[in-house]
C-alpha cells in the first residue's frame, strides 16, 4: 500500500524532469533549424550569383543529349561520317579520317566517298568509306544487340569491295556474335578510340577553324560512352 501511496509524487517528479529535458530540446532544435535556415538563404543567393556570372550551368550538357540522341546509333554514326569527310564543313579537313584509319592500321590516303546507312539485299551497312584501293565497313552499336547473323550477311556482301575493314564499333570490347565464320574478319572498335582520334584530330587544327560539332560530338563521346 505504502508503494501506491508514495508512487504519485515519483511519478509527478519523472513528469517534471522530462517536460524540462524537452523544452530544452526543443529550444535546440529551433536553434538548429534558424541556424540552417541562415546557411540555406546564404547558399542560395551565392548560386544566384554564380548564375548571374554565367558559372553555374544546369540542364543537358551536350546538344545530342538535349534532344535525347546521345545514344542513338544512327546520330553518333551519322556525326563521325560527318568527321570522316575531308571537305566536311567540320573543319577538320582530312586530321579525323587519318587519325580513324591510322588507330585501324588503314592507309586511307586518297578521295573518298562516304556513305551512311548503305542498303544491300535488305542488309543494311551504318557506315561505309570507299577510298581508292580500300573500304571501311562499319557496324555502330550503343546498346542494341546484333540481329540473328547481321554481320556474317554485311560481310558475305561488302566483300568484294577494295580491300575491305570491317569494324565492329561498340561502348565496351565486344565479340561479335552474329558474324559466323566472318569473325576473323571484323576488328572490334571502341566509342573511346574514336573519341581519341578525334581529340588528335583537333589538336592538329587551328582551333579557330574547327566548327563547335565537333567539340559537341567529342564531349558526348566522353560523357556518355565512357570516353
């Protein structure tokens, strides 16, 4: 009985230690959140004035990724046939081609015709340099996987052209799987060597010449396919 009696006056004292404790917390707690709500306002006008310098950037950081084709096998085909073209108006001149065929083993000196997305016998071919006395076949993948024997039927039919190279231009080193007996034929190339023959390529120019595709092409490369 006496235990009853006496657990009142505990228990108002437990009470009373607990209420102090929590004001006391909360009296932190404020304390902390004005405090981080100085540091944010502080942060915030500092980006404001980046942003009013033009040093703090935001968004896409390339023009392909604006439009969503950063990994689009027929745009990144389609940029280095641009690059390829001696007369292209990239700037370039003849540095990408060379610097290209050179990381092939390939002497691509000569005129050339470039040609994308070439068609034969319902095979089609994403790119193709006829040069004289050599060709440049080449098969671009991002993340598509190779149809059933889509480089044993490009081989079989780009094979009589002039001293064929047939490359397989992937993000990662890749085996071909659809090349059958053909695959001693194809040369497994890297989106990273083409973003290096390209930065060799705008080294040798005159920076004033080389159009901003190029340095938009070679970024996309680099930030998007491990360049």
């Amino acid at each position: 009985m006496d235990d009853v009696v006496g657990w009142q006056p505990r228990f108002d004292v437990a009470a009373r230690a607990w209420r102090e404790l929590m004001a006391a917390s909360e009296a932190g707690a404020a304390e902390k959140v004005d405090h981080w709500r100085d540091a944010f306002d502080a942060a915030r006008q500092a980006q404001q004035r980046l942003v009013e310098a033009g040093q703090w950037l935001g968004g896409p950081s390339t023009l392909l990724a604006a439009i969503g084709r950063q990994y689009s096998e027929l745009a990144m085909t389609a940029a280095l046939g641009w690059l390829l073209r001696p007369d292209g108006h990239h700037g370039l001149g003849r540095a990408a081609l060379d610097e290209f065929g050179e990381s092939l083993g390939v002497d691509v000196s000569g005129p050339v015709r470039i040609v994308l997305e070439e068609v034969r016998h319902d095979t089609r071919a994403d790119l193709v340099v006829y040069g004289t006395g050599w060709t440049l076949v080449v098969e671009a993948k991002t993340f598509s996987s190779e149809r059933p024997h889509q480089l044993a039927r490009i081989h079989d039919l780009w094979e009589r052209e002039a001293a064929p190279t047939f490359v397989f231009l992937t993000r990662l080193q890749t085996e071909p799987r659809s090349a059958g007996a053909s695959a001693v034929h194809w040369r497994n190339q890297l989106w990273r060597q083409v973003a290096a023959a390209v930065r060799a390529a705008v080294a040798k120019t005159d920076p004033t010449v080389v159009a901003g595709g190029v340095h938009d092409y070679l970024k996309t490369l680099e930030l998007f396919h491990d360049a």
